[in-house]
C-alpha cells in the first residue's frame, strides 16, 4: 500500500508516520462494498488519505484534527453501491465508521462523522448542516474543505481533466494538483507497495 518513494519526498515525509499508521488500519480492517470497483478503491482513499495528511500539516492543524481526518479518509468510500454519484454512500459510511468506533472502543468524532456523512453532496448542504452542529470556534467547515480538496485532487484517476481546479476550497490544494497527478502515476506503476509495521 505505501511507495517507499513517494513517502520519502519532502511534501511527505512530515506525514509519513501518520499515513502509514491508517492505510494499515485501512488495509486489515476496514470492509468495502463495492470490491470490484476500480474508481472507489483502497488505493483512491489511500491517496486521499495522504493528501489531506499534506494539506493538514501545511495549515498546521493539530494530531486530533489530522487523525479525524485520516479516519475519514479511510471510511468515506466504503459502503458506496456504485461507481457513479451514488448519493447516499457518504452517510453509510459515516454509519459504518460510528458502528466502527462503538464495536472497538475507538473514540468517536462528531467532525469526522459530519464529514463523510456530507462529502458525497453540494457544498451548500454539507456547509449548512456543518453550521447547524458545531459552534462558530469548532473547525469542521475546514475540516470539511481540506477533507474535499483531498477527495477532489484524487479526480486524476477518472480522466485527465476531471479535476476542475476552480473548485478548490484551500490554497495548500491549489498547489498540490502537481503533485497528485504524480502520486497517482507513481501508485499506478506497477511497482511493488509494501506495508511497514511500527
């Protein structure tokens, strides 16, 4: 799961820790659905995964906020029906992660929950229903941006020009499109991945 090369760049490096410790999570527990996909796989969130790790460090968030969103990032595609929009599978997933944490003692995060629950949808309606939960000091909203931008900059896979970079909530995004098309190329090398156990 994890290209030696690629965790070893200095974007990464700060976050290698950190994302090699949920993709194995991710990897030995976690169960999706949808097995035969090719869009909505392990890999896609494990990239997802390293990417919102990226976007988190460089905004400087907090090892509580970078594992929500790392929990998030390893769940949000898990219980999707289909390859398409699939409306829906971001609040199964957010079930699944629930059901997750009370089933093995984890803790639970609120933020983390909202965010899966609301990434398959408009904006305007995870943001809305964000602002209705939390207080004006809790950070979900960015939470949630730096968490879409991650989603988003995955888009590669799909076709060439599936991301529209317009769409980018965060700046550390902005200057990441570069490197996501190189994360995707370097995870469709062919090469071997390899989990590292700490």
């Amino acid at each position: 799961m994890f290209l030696e090369q690629v965790l070893n760049d200095p974007i990464c490096q700060p976050v290698a820790k950190h994302y090699k410790r949920w993709c194995i999570l991710m990897e030995q527990n976690i169960g999706f659905w949808l097995r035969d996909s090719v869009k909505h796989t392990k890999d896609h969130c494990a990239r997802v995964l390293l990417l919102a790790l990226v976007i988190a460090h460089q905004i400087g968030l907090s090892d509580e906020e970078m594992e929500g969103l790392s929990m998030a990032a390893i769940f949000h595609d898990s219980r999707r029906l289909d390859d398409w929009l699939d409306k829906g599978h971001g609040k199964r997933a957010a079930g699944y992660y629930q059901d997750y944490c009370r089933e093995h003692g984890m803790p639970f995060d609120k933020q983390t929950y909202y965010i899966m629950y609301y990434h398959d949808l408009d904006d305007t309606i995870g943001l809305a229903e964000i602002a209705k939960a939390f207080t004006v000091g809790e950070r979900c909203t960015l939470l949630y941006q730096i968490f879409k931008d991650a989603d988003a900059l995955d888009r590669f896979r799909l076709a060439p020009d599936a991301l529209d970079v317009n769409m980018l909530r965060t700046e550390e995004a902005h200057t990441l499109v570069d490197f996501a098309k190189y994360l995707l190329q370097k995870s469709s090398d062919g090469l071997s991945y390899e989990i590292y156990i700490f």
